[in-house]
C-alpha cells in the first residue's frame, strides 16, 4: 500500500485488511509524505503486520508504489489502495484463484466517498477482459484489485523509467499478461470508493490525447522488450 494525505479512509481501509490477513503476513505502507494525520493514524494501530515507511519528499504513487513493493517478503503480494475496503473474503477467494494462476484481478463494486452505489461491478462497466492485447490497447484492470505470485513480481522490477507514461499496476498487468498465468475472479472483492482526491483513474477511460496514448503504448512496449532480453 501507498499512503498521502489518506486521513479521511486509510483507518476503515486498514481495519478491513488486517482482519483477513494471518499473524505471519505483513502490510507494507510506503507514505509519501503526508501533510495530514495519516501517519499518525497508522501507528495509533499498534500491529506489529504493519510495516511504515516514509518518504522525505513526494515522489508520486507509481515510484512510491515500486519502493512498498521492494520492500515485500512474501510470496503472494496484494496491491491496495488507502481509501477502498477490502470484501471480507478477498484474501481466502483470491488465495484460491492463486492455486492455479500467477496472476489475478477481481472485480469491485464502485461506490462514492460516504461508500453509496455507483455500479455493482467494474468488469460490467469497461468490459474487462483478459489478455496481453486488450490490456495493452484498451487497459482496464485496477491495481488495487490485483494478487500475485512472487515471479511475477521479480519480472516487474524494476519499473519503467517514466512513472508518467506507465503507472505501477497497468506494467505489472502487461508484465502479467505476457509471461505468467493470469485470471479475473469475476466477483466483486473491495468496494471501490472514487471520489475527488483519487491519484489515479481506476479504469476510467482515458481523456489523453490519441498522440500520448500511442506514445505511452509504444512505450510498454520498448520496456517490455528490454526485460525479454535481460
């Protein structure tokens, strides 16, 4: 997990996640940089699972993403966001899925800040899909609804130069696609709070220029290649 300025969700969020999780698994937060209560919130828990760090200055949730996620010492890793909550059968349903895949994404309901409905599942509103293509092209999978394997992991470090151009889940998505097993659990497992302050647009499609996106693609691309031949 990732933290900056969560002090509206990042309680409620972590109550949800350490109720699910065993005395030997460990949350990993990298913080950057909170101007707000946040981390405070975060140690007033007391749990000996949750592992802070913090940054000495904001570098962006997709460097600060890469930095939690070297950090991680666990075979199976569960990408969060600070402001969602996780289905209290997340971890036991996608441990399951993780039984005969790398590499998996569920859905999630999407409800507002104060948790009311906006649409019962994400796969339904952009036509999730699997494979390599799909993502590349038209990416739809969420971070914060992605589990996977150590390996894939490892093949994702260290993370594209330009955190601008590719953000942390859509390179380990495409990492995912192409050289490991990957599933969607097509069941909601977090509800998926958007509101103002959201650092990313989870799935939204894009309002970038065709001139950028094709950019970002052919830079996938070129990085995706560099870690063929490495």
């Amino acid at each position: 997990m990732t933290t900056y300025n969560g002090e509206k969700y990042i309680k409620e969020q972590l109550k949800s996640i350490l109720a699910q999780i065993t005395e030997n698994d460990e949350v990993i937060i990298y913080d950057d940089n909170s101007k707000d209560s946040t981390i405070k919130i975060i140690r007033h828990f007391n749990d000996t699972r949750i592992k802070l760090y913090v940054n000495n200055h904001t570098v962006g949730y997709t460097k600060n993403f890469e930095r939690s996620l070297k950090k991680a010492s666990g075979d199976i890793i569960f990408l969060s966001d600070q402001d969602d909550i996780w289905i209290n059968d997340k971890v036991s349903v996608s441990m399951d899925y993780l039984k005969k895949s790398d590499f998996v994404v569920s859905d999630s309901t999407i409800v507002d800040k104060d948790l009311n409905l906006i649409k019962e599942s994400h796969f339904t509103v952009y036509n999730t899909k699997r494979g390599f293509i799909k993502n590349l092209l038209f990416p739809r999978y969420v971070g914060a609804c992605m589990a996977f394997k150590r390996e894939v992991l490892l093949k994702s470090l260290p993370f594209p130069e330009n955190s601008k151009l590719i953000a942390h889940d859509y390179w380990i998505c495409l990492i995912a696609e192409a050289h490991f097993r990957t599933s969607l659990i097509k069941k909601p497992l977090i509800f998926y709070r958007r509101h103002q302050n959201n650092a990313s647009t989870g799935g939204n499609r894009s309002k970038n220029t065709l001139k950028h996106k094709i950019h970002v693609r052919l830079y996938a691309i070129y990085y995706l290649i560099k870690v063929l031949f490495r």
